[in-house]
C-alpha cells in the first residue's frame, strides 16, 4: 500500500490496514485511515513494521469469512496486536472463539471504536503544525479515480444476504454533503467518480428526500438530483448497485445526454421468475427485458453490468435454460455469476427447496461463464472500428512502445475489461485520450491513440 500523504514524524506511531470485501468496505477503510493520519499515524507497509494493525473483514459468504479470519491471524502472527473491524465484526463470537488475544473487534461503520482501539494500541503523538492529511482525504484507489459512497445499508430483505443485519438499515448521506466530498475528488484531480452504496437507487428514501444547502442552492436527496448535480462536476460518474426500481428511468435521459456515464452496474441475480421469487428480490416484477431494450433505445450506447447467482435452492434445469436464453437476449456486457452459498442467519437457508448439488453448481457455472464470454465477445466486435475515449490505468506509449491499458466508458475498474492503446506519445495514468479500436478479444480492445 502506498502512503498517499506527506511522511509522518520519524517517532510517529505506525498502522498496518489490510482491507477486505467491497468498494464499500474500501471506503470504511479510508475514513479510518483519513483519521488516523490526521491524528499522525504513520501508515506500515508490512505488520512487523508497524505498532498496531487494522483488520477491515468481509462477512457476507463462508468463504469470505474464511480470508478474513486466515487476514487476522497472518496479522497476529507477524504482529500481535490486532484490530478487527468490518461486516464480520457484526457477529463477533467466531473471531473471538479462534482468536481470544485480539485487541478489538468492531462492527461496520464503527470509526470511533476501531480509532478508539488504535489509541489504545499505540497513542498518538499528532503534530498540530504539521498538515498530514490531503483536502479529499486518504485513498486507497489511484489517484484519478475514487469511490463515493451515498448511503450505508439496506433496507431489502434478500433472501440469501444478511447485510442488513451486518450494516443495518438504509441511511442516506444528505445531498450536500455527498456532492461536497465529490467536489473535493475532483478538485483533486480524480477523473472518474464510482457511485457505491447497497442499494443506490433507494438513496434518499429514508430522507424522504430532503433538501440540503449546496452552493447557493439546495439539492434533493433523490437519486435522480444527486446523479444530475455529479454530472456537472466535469469528470466521469458511474453508477454501482442500482436495482431496477421504475425512477431509473430517468437516470437514462441524462446517460443520452452525456451528463453521466452510459453504465448501470444492476444486480440482477438471476432471471428465472420462480427463482426471483425465492430469492425475493426487489423490483423482481418489472419486465426487465423490455426495460433494458428502451434504455439502449434512448442510450443506444448504454452498458450493462451484472451479478449472478447459480445454484439458488429449487432452481430447476428449466431456470437454469431460462437465465442463459435471457443472457443471449438482454446482451449484458459485464457478467459474474457466484455459485450460491449457504450464509449463517439466510433466510434462504429455512426455504422448503431442494438445494442444488455441489457437482451440479459447478456445471452450471461453467455453463453460465461459457454463454457470456460468447455475449461479451459479440459485444466487443460491434466496438472495431469505433473511436473510444479511454481513461489510461496504466501508463505506457511514447519511445518505449509498450502500450498503456485504460478503460472505456463501458468498463470500470478491476471487474470489467480493458483497453491496451498503443500510441507515439508518452500516456500517464489519469490521461483521457480517443482511441481507434483495431481488434477486439471476448473482454479486452486494442486500439491506437488518435
């Protein structure tokens, strides 16, 4: 991890942060760490170097847990003195039962406590007149992109996730305060802001969409005001987990207009309409299809990011049939699928469905996998010959020759594909440049700078 801020103090107290799960942990992980930089820790690259070490967990499968609990006792044994916080301290029996000698074990969002853990740990010795911390804070993300988290929490009631129970109800951020942190970013010098929460699109419901002071005007905490404000900040907005609730509609209209990306990461799960049901999921009885045909009707270069899971309890070959045809018609141009798990506290778990075998899981996921590399690379064909803007990740070009890797509007940052640009001048991380598109494989495209 690189220290994003000015050296601390040679006496500075030294931190140690492993950070697991989502972007949404990822941001939890840079507020404590914005913290405790303002206070003067020094931020360790290794736990033997550092005097305390922070464990952000992952809670939300048994193989999550898995690393999370295997992250905690690499870091007592290469240190000793450990904080664990994360979704995985929401239940925190299993880390104390294997790991009794940790310092703390804290739930999500609980900043105070795991600070608090920290100064007990190791004190602070901050120096007032030394400025330690950077106007947008700690990232833990390259420098021209970042992640904005709008909300904490979920009001759904899924029947194989427990994250509301783990990081509780929706609570939104008011409008102001969301768009001021965004400002800060761009300000900064970050090109793309990604949009995170648990459910994106309900932002502002627990608010009643209230109205907060930005500027010299007030803005509604609705998804709708928020995505239109962040539009004109003059940098890339992409939007995360957002369920298919009817007012998405209207986010399109600003897609077609430029205003923000033409990318909706949804969590569609599955398609088949019985496993909908068992699974509960909301906005379920939209005609889904139909939706997504007239959005690429008003955005024809809209791209669509999914989830999937396979091997739900009760879901049948038929099902199965039944979400690859639906996959070949909605033309979802980034797709994972997830073998189900079993999650302690699921509903699912109670459901009176046949579970699916392990063996058949399996064969289903390769299938799955199978069906959308052929989508994707359909997909990426239709783009030779295109003339793309591309956001460089990685630098390259100029005398060297070797090519820079950037991403499209249509690809997000380490789940989605890639562009590899060649180009006769230098490109930095953090450059946007045209590229021609030459060649396409099932994820990546090749182009030259133009």
């Amino acid at each position: 991890m690189q220290n994003p801020s000015p050296p601390a103090p040679a006496d500075a107290p030294r931190v140690s942060f492993v950070s697991l799960g989502c972007p949404k942990a990822l941001v939890d992980s840079e507020r404590i760490l914005t913290r405790l930089r303002a206070e003067g820790y020094e931020l360790s690259r290794t736990h033997a170097g550092a005097d305390v070490v922070v464990v952000n967990t992952c809670g939300f499968l048994d193989s999550a847990k898995a690393e999370s609990l295997e992250a905690i006792g690499a870091a007592l044994k290469e240190n000793g003195k450990v904080v664990v916080t994360g979704c995985m301290g929401a239940e925190p029996q299993a880390i104390a039962e294997r790991y009794p000698n940790v310092l703390a074990i804290t739930g999500p969002q609980a900043y105070e406590s795991v600070v608090a853990a920290v100064h007990a740990a190791a004190a602070p010795r901050h120096d007032p007149f030394l400025d330690l911390v950077p106007e947008q804070g700690v990232k833990l993300t390259p420098r021209h992109y970042a992640y904005l988290k709008i909300s904490e929490g979920c009001d759904n009631s899924c029947s194989f996730c427990i994250i509301p129970h783990l990081r509780g109800p929706l609570v939104s951020r008011p409008a102001a305060d969301v768009l001021r942190e965004a400002e800060r970013l761009a300000k900064a010098g970050v090109e793309e802001l990604l949009v995170i929460s648990q459910d994106t699109s309900a932002y502002g419901r627990d608010l009643r969409y209230a109205e907060s002071a930005f500027g010299d005007r007030t803005v509604r905490a609705r998804f709708l005001d928020l995505a239109r404000e962040l539009g004109s900040l003059g940098v890339w907005v992409r939007l995360h987990y957002v369920y298919p609730y009817p007012h998405v509609d209207e986010v399109i209209e600003l897609m077609a207009e430029g205003k923000v990306l033409p990318y909706l990461d949804i969590p569609f799960q599955h398609a088949a309409p019985s496993v909908l049901k068992a699974m509960k999921r909301p906005a379920n009885e939209e005609k889904t299809l139909e939706r997504i045909k007239a959005w690429r009707r008003a955005c024809p270069d809209l791209a669509l990011r999914s989830t999937f899971i396979v091997g739900f309890p009760g879901e049948t070959e038929a099902d199965f049939g039944y979400l690859l045809d639906w996959l070949d018609e909605a033309e979802i141009d980034h797709a994972g699928a997830f073998r189900y798990e079993p999650v302690a506290g699921a509903p699912a778990n109670e459901l009176p469905l046949e579970a699916v075998p392990p063996e058949v899981k399996e064969i289903r996921w390769k299938r799955f996998m199978e069906r959308q590399q052929k989508v994707s690379a359909r997909l990426r064909k239709r783009k030779i010959g295109k003339r793309l803007q591309v956001l460089i990740d990685e630098p390259g070009g100029g005398a060297a020759g070797a090519l820079a890797k950037g991403r499209g509007k249509a690809d997000a940052p380490q789940i989605d594909g890639a562009v590899h640009v060649a180009s006769r001048r230098p490109l930095r991380a953090g450059d946007i440049v045209t590229v021609r598109i030459d060649r396409a494989d099932a994820y990546d495209l090749y182009g030259a700078a133009v």
